[in-house]
C-alpha cells in the first residue's frame, strides 16, 4: 500500500473544524485542545475534506491531544500529520513531546548555546504498520521472491531506525556525495529527463 504523509508547521488553526465529511468517510472524531479556528484553518480543513485526508492530532488518545506551539505569545496547535483516510488505521501511538521534554530526557541542556533557545515547536510521533506481498510475479507469469534477504514477521518488513546512529550521514564521503547530488540536481533542475536519470 502507497502512503503519502503531509506534515509540518501549517499555521492552521482548526479547532473544532470537522476535517471529514460525516455522511460518507468512515474516520473517527478528534478531539481538541485548542478551539480557536483561523482562515488557514478554515482552508486546510477544505482542503483535507476534498483530498480524503485527515489530521492525525487528537484522535489518538490525550498524548495526541497537546498543543504543538508554545511561546510567550501563546499556545496553539499548527503543526499536524495528515494522512489519507485508508491508511489511518496503520497508524498507531501518535503523540506529541514538547523539544523541553526532550532536552531533558536525553540530557543534552548543556549542548545548547545561552543566545540560544529551545524550539517552542513540538515533535509529532507516531508509528506507521503496513503490510505487503514479498512475493511478486514476473513478467512471464513466475513468482519471484523479491526480498530474500529480508526478515519478515507475518509479512511484515521490519527496520531498526532506533538503532541507526545519530552521525550515519556525517562522514566525508557521504557529505560529498549529497553535495554533488544537490549540484546536479540544481545544475539539470529544468531538464526533467535529466532529473529522472540521476
């Protein structure tokens, strides 16, 4: 099954704004912390109505029910997962954990620079479950197992993120590689051929 997340900073305000339409989507109700409705609001929740998709916040208990902004000048909720309407269902344990809670669990206060100050946005978390066939057929009508190599619980593709280091994509080698790809990337940016060969 395809997948397709959108996420991040939408300055909208949407309280109680239903961003499904009761008579023909089966998705469950959200609840809200923060019922102050804006016109980016008013425009995002149109636009999540028309495209089948739907925020994940409030809608997985009081841990996904925060606010994701919080600053002198007030607290809010503008940050959001959306996810089309079939796919909600594989996604599980979604939360919010504000940056402070964070600094402090991992210990790292004494990284942080005195001119600097921690975001006043949170993190959004959640985990996303997905099933598929490993088996594919070929063109000639064989079946052929296109992941030998991958281990697998009941069809399911397992990856260890959480045991990725945090410094994978620091070495020499890997910054000049991704540096070249952004070159040629901007360099062949109005040849969509191009693009597509890289």
């Amino acid at each position: 099954m395809d997948a397709i997340f959108l996420l991040g900073d939408f300055n909208s305000r949407n309280g109680h704004l239903n961003d499904f339409n009761f008579e023909f989507d089966n998705v469950c109700e959200r609840t809200t912390i923060d019922s102050v409705c804006n016109k980016h609001g008013q425009v995002f929740v149109e636009f999540l109505t028309d495209s089948k998709f739907c925020v994940l916040n409030g809608r997985f208990g009081e841990k996904s029910n925060q606010y994701t902004s919080i600053s002198s000048r007030g607290k809010a909720v503008v940050d959001y997962i959306c996810v089309p309407h079939d796919i909600i269902g594989s996604c599980k344990d979604f939360k919010i954990v504000p940056c402070g809670d964070v600094v402090g669990a991992e210990g790292i206060q004494n990284l942080i620079d005195t001119r600097c100050k921690i975001p006043d946005h949170a993190f959004l978390v959640f985990d996303y479950h997905y099933r598929y066939n490993l088996n594919s057929e070929s063109g000639n009508g064989n079946k052929t197992d296109i992941n030998n190599d991958v281990k697998t619980d009941q069809n399911r593709k397992h990856f260890k993120l959480r045991s990725i280091p945090a410094d994978f994509m620091c070495s020499d080698i890997i910054k000049q590689t991704i540096n070249e790809l952004i070159r040629t990337i901007e360099i062949c940016r109005e040849e969509q051929g191009e693009i597509d060969s890289i």
